[in-house]
C-alpha cells in the first residue's frame, strides 16, 4: 500500500526544523500527519467520496510553499470585484500567509482578537490550544500537520462586532492549509465573509499535465459558538479553472447559539465543501443558504451534517445547483438526531437546474432520527427550465438568451435572499452570482 | 387603408400530430376589434399559439403577413417587439424574477428594436404609474414576481397591464375573459377599451359571448374544426347567442 504522505514528509520535516512554535503544536502536527498517512487521500470506496473523484488532485497534490515570501501577492486590484462594499477588518492570504500590506482595517473593539495564525501562536497560544483536533477525515488532518497560517477570530461575552471580518484565500500555484478559527463567547455576534479565489484563466496556472489542478486551497474552519451567539458567514469560491480547493468545517453551537451560513460555490476545477455542525446545546439554530453554479469540466460537492443534540434545535437549508456544459454537481446533505433531542425541527431542500444534456448531479439527503419527538422534512430535485416561463419571456419581446439568464439567476438568487444576508453581503453574493452568469455567455 | 395582420389559407399542426388549423383566412385593420369565437377544440387558442410564435406548432401551410412582413419567418421574440401582444389564457408564474424588472427588460428591448433610447428608472416608473391609473390598478403587483400568488383575476389584468405598457400594435388576447368573476371581467374590459386606439388592432379569442357585451367588437368570426366558417358585424354575436354554433359546425 502506497503512503500518501510520502510527497509532504520532507517539506514537513523542513518546515519542523525552522519554525518556532509551542510544543504542542509541534506534537499535534506530527500526529495529524501520522493521521493522515494512516487515512490516505480519501476514494471513492468510501461512501461519503462516492461522487467525489480525487484523482486530478491526488495524481500529484501541489505542495505547500515553505514561506510566506516566495510567491508574489495578489494585486490590490484583482481583488477588488471581490471585496464587500463597505468597510471591513481584511485579511489576505496569499497561498496559506496573511499578507500584511493586503489586510487592513479599522481599529478594533475591545474584546475581540483578530490576527493571524501565526500572531496568535506567538502572543496568545491559548486562544488556540486545545482548538486543534477531531475536525474531520484525512484532508482536515494533512490541514492540521501542514497549515501555515490562518486567521483568529475570539469575541469576549457579549460583544458585537458591527464591522465584518473579510477573509481572502488567494491560492496560485502550490498548495495552501490555511486555518479559521472563530470563537463567539456568550452572547457576542459577528458577521464573516470568506472568499477563495485565484488567478483568472490559464494566468499563473503553472498547468501541470492535462487533468490535474496547478493550485491547492485546503482550509480547515473551527467554530464555536457560545449561548446565545450569533455568527453569519458567507462562502465565496471563485477559485481559478485550474485549482482544486476543498474545504472542512466543523462548528459546535451552545444553547440558542445561532450559525447562518451562506455558500456560493462557482469556482475551481475539482472542489469539496464538507461542513459539520453540532447543535449541542439546547434551542440551537443552524441555516445553510447556498448554491453551486459549474461549467466546463467542473466538479463540486458539497456536504453538510447537521446533528442535533440539544432540544428543540432548529436546522434549515435550502441549496440551489446550476449545471451547464458537462459539470458534475454533488449534495450530500445528512440531518441527524440524537436520541432525546426531542423538539428538533430541520428542512431540507436541494433543487437541481441542468442546462445541458452532459451536466450531471448527484444529491443524496439522509435523514438519522433517533429522537421520538422531531419535525424532519426533506426533498431533492432535478429539472431544467421552465419551457412555458421562457416562452412566456420570449412573447414579451425578451430574447432567448436573456430569458434563460433571467430564469437561471432567479433561481439561484432565491437562496441567497432565502439567507437573509446583510445588505452587503447579499451585494457581494448578487454580484458574484451575476458575474457567474456574465462569464458564461449562455 | 392597409392591412394589419393578413392571413391566407393557414394549416397548422401541433408538432408531430393532429391537423388543428385546416386554412384559416383572415384581415385585421388597424382599429379593428374582433372576435373570435367556436366550440371547444376549433382550434381558437392554436390560432393565438401560432401568431405568437409558440414552440410546438407546425404551420404546413399558408401564409401570416403583419404590417407586410412575414410573420412565420420571425421569432417569438422579434414578433412581440415588432408590436405583437399575446394575452394569455393562463400567464405563467415566474418565481423570483421581479414584476417590474421584467417589465422594463421587455419595453427596452422592444424600443431597443424601434430605435428609441431605454427608458430609465425614473421614466418608467413614471410609465407605470401612468398606465396603473389608467387602468385602475393597485401597484402591489408589481413588487411581486411575475404572476407568483396571483388570484385568476390579478393574473389578467396583469397581462392588461403588461399591454397598456408595451403598445402593441396588434394584440391577441386568448381567453382574457375565462375564469372571471363578473367584477374581475368588468375590470379587465374597461382597461382593454381604454387601450383601444386608431393604430391598435385586437382579436379576443373567447368562448363566450358575455365578453362581448363589455368590449364590442367591430367583426366577430366563428371558428370551427380549424376553419372560420361564419363571420359577420356585432349583430352577429347576438344571433349567435340566440343559435348557438350547432348549425353552423355541422354546415362546417
């Protein structure tokens, strides 16, 4: 049996020997990478992977970059179609770094921490201790052996952080474990915008041969919501047509703890968002509001586990797929309740728009209800355009290709309104989506 | 004066089955209201899926000139703006996709076509207040989607709405009068006479002769397994009323 650790162990024993960090961090890497030799890259033998094809990444994974200055950062202005209309606490990373002359913003409240990573290691390590471990399968393991940077966000009791934090992951040619941390304490609200991105088109795409991806993002984000908190966070992934990028959160909700997240998914050759939420305390909330709009040879997954434990805990998701040419979109969507987690009320509901012949889906809600007292429901469909609302359209002088525009970004635009967002933040989904719709052309 | 709409000896079929329209002449003026009536299965609403340019028809033979041009040759699109107004029978719900939004999208393609300059926001919600008064309207329709909740009567007046606000030069209004109450009917009559104008011409396409009682048309023609087998003045309506179409299909 191959080990596929073997490409990372040298880079990772380098990087061992230079960085100064605690010791048990050093320790949690070295069982996280010995995790992930164990694991190996996931296939699709295993049930969760079924639809998710690895290969193009796992033929020859890009490597992370042993510091921050080796590749040149973003430009201001290619970040700018990105950036929230407002003003925001930014962050940049560049492949995995927070790059300081690309992050800035206005100072910040008492009772909140926000920093990198590698800040938070030197000046407050017990922010993250302890914050590290049980976040998922094989690939939050490699994340946790080989991150080189992150962002942490530590709200005190009862603060309310008006100003969003904007998290951009830009990734060009390597590979990027970058780390979220965001820890809301009793009360506290914050609103998080994260946005994966890279070069556009075959620009900085070093090209690896045909069917692999020239760049990696793999991020790993720990939530943890204190009573009463409430966290909005909203996922762009625009990545280029020649990354990969895949994805772990987990988040751990106290009582009446409130999680709404928001995933719009366009980006990226080959990507994978797999999200846990645990409802553990009582009258918890958890929303999803997304959408994956693919083309060309695009592959996404997403898939979101929403378990509750506490009572009465509520979970509502709504996720939209849009598939043109010969895409392959995936929803993996488990409810689950715990054995006396009686009250649980969770909806569920995945709807599929095909737009060509060769574009596929795949959708699997699964419903584990081991309470006695619940309110479950769940649905998944798959169409293509409403014939008599394109002709309805046409007959009022609308040309085809407007017509189906239209159709398609009323579609998608239903769960980001259904997500309630901030004003800005639905600008910046609205016009990511109209960009989607701008570069396709029809 | 020259015609509007000339149609000469139309066959159509439902793609891929059954004859419907077996030679269907007919001249429209601009003007000129008229009527169509007929049993079920005349073939009325064919007629109107054909003039707009519906997917799923097959026209085997004949000929569709609108203000000289040939109307069969255009695509759905072009005929709507070129002036060609279909009210339909059932106008669909499009979720998510704004009243207003797709309003101003379809007059600014259609002055797009014409050569005028878009009308921006400001000008047309000036428009659409003008025409919501005209007709009686209340504007929460128009922060709705397109006909998403929208009671049977809402939905027509809707469509009268939408042709108060493009002009058409000829518009085909398919069973505008079905499924309304009295009230909703009376409503919906007096924003089509209003709209009545010199350039405009209409064909209502209708099952029953009570609309005609509301909108009084200048010519009234009986469609019958896919022909027009009687026509005559507005007199004619009420003879029929009196007969009924029997004796006229059975002749057909």
């Amino acid at each position: 049996m191959t080990d596929d650790s073997a490409p990372f162990r040298e880079g990772f024993d380098q990087m061992l020997a230079t960085v100064a960090e605690p010791v048990w961090l050093t320790f949690r890497r070295r069982a996280e990478m010995d995790r992930f030799a164990l694991l190996g890259f996931p296939t699709r033998r295993q049930e969760a992977w079924r639809f998710t094809d690895l290969e193009p990444l796992t033929a020859a994974a890009p490597l992370p970059r042993a510091a921050a200055g080796d590749d040149p950062p973003p430009s201001p202005a290619s970040l700018g179609p990105w950036l929230l209309p407002v003003s925001t606490h930014r962050l940049v990373l560049a492949n995995g770094h927070v790059a300081p002359s690309l992050s800035a913003g206005p100072p910040l409240p008492d009772g909140v921490w926000l920093a990198s990573v590698a800040e938070t290691l030197r000046r407050r390590p017990d922010l993250l201790e302890g914050a590290f471990g049980d976040e998922g399968g094989a690939l939050a393991a490699l994340n946790a052996a080989l991150f080189t940077d992150g962002v942490v966000l530590a709200l005190a009791p009862g603060v309310i952080l008006e100003t969003p934090v904007e998290i951009i992951h830009h990734t060009s040619a390597a590979g990027a474990h970058a780390r979220l941390h965001i820890a809301l304490g009793a009360g506290s609200r914050a609103t998080v915008v994260e946005t994966a991105m890279g070069p556009a088109g075959d620009e900085g795409a070093e090209g690896g041969p045909a069917g692999r991806v020239a760049s990696w993002g793999n991020t790993v984000g720990v939530v943890t919501l204190g009573a009463g908190a409430v966290l909005t966070h909203l996922h762009v992934q625009a990545e280029g047509p020649a990354a990969c990028h895949t994805a772990t959160v987990r988040a751990v909700l106290a009582d009446r703890a409130r999680y709404d997240a928001c995933a719009l998914i366009t980006g990226a050759r080959l990507s994978r968002r797999d999200m846990a939420v645990i409802l553990a305390g009582d009258e918890a909330e958890f929303r999803l509001h997304g959408a994956y709009l693919l083309d060309g040879d695009q592959e996404a997954t997403l898939s979101v586990r929403a378990d509750h434990l506490g009572l009465g805990c509520d979970t509502e998701e709504v996720v939209k797929g849009v598939l043109a040419g010969a895409s392959h979109g995936v929803f993996l969507g488990t409810l689950a309740v715990a054995p006396g987690a009686d009250g649980a009320d969770a909806r569920q509901v995945n709807r599929n728009l095909l737009l060509s012949p060769t574009a596929r889906v795949d959708t699997k809600p699964e419903l584990e209800i081991l309470a006695d007292d619940v309110k479950c429901a769940h649905g998944a469909t798959v169409g293509s355009l409403d014939e008599a609302a394109l002709f309805y359209l046409q007959a009022r002088g609308i040309d085809p290709e407007t017509a189906r525009r239209m159709l398609v970004e009323a579609f998608a635009a239903e769960a980001i309104e259904a997500a309630g967002l901030p004003d800005a933040l639905a600008e910046l989904a609205h016009r990511h989506l109209r960009r989607w719709l701008d570069g396709r052309g029809s | 004066m020259s015609k509007l709409l000339e149609i000469r000896g139309l066959r159509a079929r439902i793609a891929g089955g059954r004859e419907v329209l077996k030679g269907i002449d007919l001249d429209v003026s601009p003007g000129e209201v008229h009527a169509i009536m007929g049993p079920n299965g005349a073939g009325k609403s064919t007629l109107s899926s054909v003039l707009a340019g519906k997917p799923g028809y097959e026209v085997t033979e004949g000929t569709v000139r609108y203000l000289g041009h040939d109307l069969l040759a255009m695509p759905a699109d072009e005929r709507a703006r070129e002036g060609v107004f279909l009210a339909f029978q059932y106008p669909v719900e499009i979720p998510g996709v704004n009243n207003m939004y797709f309003l101003r999208a379809a007059l600014n393609a259609g002055r797009r076509q014409r050569g005028q300059a878009e009308l921006d926001a400001q000008q047309f919600l000036k428009s659409v207040r003008e025409r919501l008064k005209l007709l009686d309207i209340g504007d929460d329709l128009l922060r709705r989607a397109v006909n998403v909740g929208f009671s049977g009567g809402e939905k027509k007046r809707n469509e009268i709405f939408q042709m108060a606000m493009l002009e058409p030069r000829l518009a085909i209004l398919d069973e505008t009068d079905s499924g309304l109450d009295i009230d909703a009917l009376r409503a919906v009559s007096d924003g089509v006479n209003r709209l009545r104008d010199p350039a405009r011409a209409i064909v209502m396409i209708t099952h029953y002769q009570r609309l005609l009682d509301y909108i009084v048309p200048d010519r009234v023609h009986v469609l019958a397994d896919g022909r027009i087998v009687a026509s005559g003045d507005k007199t004619f309506a009420a003879e029929l009323e009196r007969t009924g179409y029997a004796h006229l299909v059975d002749a057909a």
